[in-house]
C-alpha cells in the first residue's frame, strides 16, 4: 500500500473518533501529517516509531515523543501496512486527544466478519468478497471506522460503502475474479473506476434501492438501541442488572430522533416492572401506558423470552410485503441517475444493491428480473441485488 493511501484511511478513520478535527498532510512520503485544529504533529517513522508533538513551538519540526497509552513501536513502513494498524493508530491519536480509552472492537473487516469460513456458500461468498482489492488492498485488511469511540457504532464513510456495495454484487454475478482493483473517484467522474485483470476498466455509478420510509423506520429503531448499548457499555450495575433477561421491545411506530433517549428510557423502566417469576414467556405483552407512556403511544408491546439469555433491545415488527414496491424503488433510482452526467473514457455501469430491510432481496430481485427495461441511459450495465444474488442487465441497444 502507498503511503498516500494508507494517510487517505487514517485521516477517515480517526475523523470517526474525534469531532472537528482537520487533517493536514505535511509530507506524505515520511507519513507526516498534522491535527489541525488540536496542533498534534505525528510521524510514523521507517524504524517503525510513531512519534507524535504536542504543538508547532518547534517550527514543524518532530519532537521525538513517544505516542501514549498502549503502543509505542507500531513496526511501520511507507509501503508495508495494514488495516489493522491504521485503525490502531487512529485509536491511539484519539485517545491522546480525547483522554478517553478506546474500547476493544474488531479493527478490520476481517474482524468484522469473524474466521475464515469455507463449508458454507454464504461463507464461500464472503471469503471471495474480503478478498477483493479495494484502493490496493483486499477489503479483508480495511479498517472498520466507527461514528466515535462506541464500539457499536460502525458508520462506514459514503465512499467505502459504495465500494463494498460494488463488492457484494461483483461476488454475486461471478465478476469478483475479473476485478484488479477498486478504486473510489469524485465528481465529475462516477463513484468508482473497477480495474480488470487483463488492464482495462469500467466506471461504476453506486445507488441504493431502497423507500425512504423504510430506512428512516430502521434508523430510529437502530438509534433507541444505541442509547440502551451506551447504557450498557457505562454503567457496570445496569450491564450486570439484565443479565439472564431477554426482553424484545416491538415498535409499530418508531420514534423520532429527538424521542429516541426517551423510548430506551421507558424501555428500561418496562425491564424492572417485569415480574420475570410469574411473567408469560413468548407471548405478546401490552405496555402498561401508566409505566411507559411513550411506549404506549407507538403502540408497543413486548415478549419475554425462554431461558437465561440476555437480550433488550427494541425490534421491529413483521411487516406487510408487495415485490413489485422494490421495482418501483428500481426504476424511480435508476431514472434519476440517468438524469446525471458523467466524465467518462470506458464504459459506464451502474451498481444498485437491494438494501431496503423491510423487503425479502430474493422477492424483490425476481420481480425485476420479470420486467423489461426500455432503457438504460448510458449506462451499459445494471447490476442489482444482494451478495446471495443479482442480476446483470444489459442494454438493449
């Protein structure tokens, strides 16, 4: 890896861990740069040293200041790093900024995705995904970057999730073992430049086929548990409190961001109003509007589960599904990227996952492979689906 790229990684992931921090590169061939606004140099050094000085008193020159907390000799070189180590590194930066201790997480998407596994086909497919190279190398070795030091909280950047998005239906359609290399691109250019094997390239355009209403309907819900996850992170007691409790909060309704603190509250207070010697297991359970009010306005009810397994979360509940919804989200994303103009000198593809999760993916793919596109703007190809499958469409003409 150049040492550009591996500073383009470590400038995103450590804006994942600190607010209002500006980058600047100061010599990216000695992997120098600056924390602006906090005015910390760093230097990862050849001999395998980061060094970082706490301001510019000295001209810009390095002070040769060991970087705090856990590691001092990180054995880097310009052209020799991996993943693992530009998030280490972004941890530790943060954590001299912040003063806060970084959490254990998994650092890579290797990590991520847990050990290698080749006896099943969605495994199968996974290996063949971490496999593929993204900005020179595999997506396996790539940082994991967090919205801030919760390790719950993974919040890839636009650019890496497009990439992966590409990644998923290049495995689905048996193009993963053409692809060289992945590479990100900026306006006017498309999302992404894809290199073959043999040299030559394409250019994809990345969209989400998706409702609105569906991705703002999970947000919150992922936002309620967030809160319950902080609670459970800082507070020992709590954590210790719900341990051999399963409670599954269903929401019909969910709440608005400016709610969300407010329904992990209730649902806290719904957790210690249980009876759980003589409460029914596995049964649908009305709230009690006088114990959580707010609750009680979505329409939320819960189940107590069977065993000693620890569980509170907020879930969605099951939902009514028309495949045909999931065409109509197709042809409303790809009409409005053929709207768009492109710099371009190969040909130009278009990549639309399927990622809307109150829909089934296999449904909603053979609906749209049952219709027959007029036309497909400039772009020569669409690929839609999932890592499980998707669907190559050509242009007709």
């Amino acid at each position: 890896m150049t040492g550009e790229v591996w500073c383009g990684q470590l400038e995103r992931a450590v804006r994942g861990r600190v607010d209002d921090v500006e980058i600047v590169p100061l010599d990216r061939g000695t992997m120098t740069f600056v924390l602006g606004a906090n005015g910390v140099v760093v230097h990862l050094a050849g001999d395998g040293k980061a060094l970082v000085s706490p301001s510019f008193e000295d001209g810009g020159t390095i002070a040769n200041e060991p970087l705090e907390r856990r590691v001092q000799h990180l054995s880097l070189t310009t052209h020799d790093v991996h993943g693992t180590t530009v998030l280490l590194v972004a941890d530790l930066i943060a954590e001299h900024l912040t003063g806060e201790k970084v959490e254990d997480r998994p650092r890579t998407l290797r990590d991520g995705y847990g050990p290698p596994d080749f006896t099943t086909e969605a495994g199968k497919r996974r290996e063949r995904f971490l496999a593929l190279s993204y900005e020179g190398i595999p997506f396996a070795e790539h940082a994991i970057q967090y919205r801030n030091n919760d390790p719950t909280e993974v919040n890839f950047s636009k650019e890496m999730g497009e990439a992966i998005s590409f990644g998923h239906l290049a495995v689905a359609t048996g193009l993963n073992h053409l692809v060289s290399n992945i590479e990100n691109r900026q306006p006017p250019e498309p999302d992404l430049r894809v290199t073959w094997t043999d040299g030559s390239h394409v250019w994809v355009e990345v969209g989400q086929v998706t409702e609105p209403s569906s991705a703002k309907y999970f947000a919150a819900i992922q936002k309620v548990n967030q809160h319950l996850r902080r609670l459970e992170n800082a507070d020992p007691a709590f954590l210790a409190e719900i341990q051999g409790r399963h409670v599954s909060v269903q929401l019909p309704e969910a709440p608005p961001t400016s709610k969300s603190r407010l329904a992990a509250d209730e649902i806290v207070k719904l957790l210690r109003s249980i009876d759980f010697d003589t409460v029914p297991r596995m049964v649908a359970l009305n709230v009690d509007p006088d114990v959580t009010p707010y609750l009680a306005s979505l329409r939320a009810y819960y189940y107590v589960g069977d065993g000693l397994s620890t569980y509170l979360r907020a879930d969605n509940v099951g939902n009514s599904f028309n495949p045909d919804d999931s065409v109509n989200d197709f042809k409303a994303m790809l009409a409005s990227k053929m709207t768009k103009k492109y710099t371009v000198d190969a040909p130009l593809w278009l990549a639309l996952p399927l990622t809307d999760l109150m829909h089934v993916p296999m449904l909603s793919l053979e609906a749209i492979r049952r219709r027959v596109l007029a036309d497909t703007g400039q772009f020569s190809r669409i690929l839609v689906g999932s890592m499980e499958d998707a669907q190559i469409i050509e242009r007709l003409s």
